[in-house]
C-alpha cells in the first residue's frame, strides 16, 4: 500500500489503478487533467524532488 500526504498548496499525481481519498479535516480538491506526451513524475510535479532523487 502506497500513501501520500497532501499539504495545502500541493499537487499530487493520481495513479492510474484503483484508489482513495481520505480527508482528516474540511478540505477542497480540484481535480485537473494534464495531457503530456509522456507520464509525469514526481520529479515533474516538485522540482525539489529531483535533488533528493537517489536515480
């Protein structure tokens, strides 16, 4: 089982297979499409995320 936790202001890639949202407070989602040509990674997503990427 994967999980994330959201913070207010970030964008999370929805994976392509079933899955759930859970809220533990009053909370708003938008939902958005992208259409890339290839798929997204995290790296896309949180520039940051590449600095601490070990790939």
């Amino acid at each position: 089982e994967v999980r994330w936790n959201g913070s207010p202001g970030d964008l999370l890639i929805i994976p392509d297979a079933r899955h759930a949202l859970e809220a533990v407070e009053d909370s708003v989602v938008l939902l958005s499409v992208a259409k890339t040509i290839t798929p997204a990674t995290m790296q896309d997503v949180d520039p940051a995320a590449s600095a601490t990427s070990t790939t």
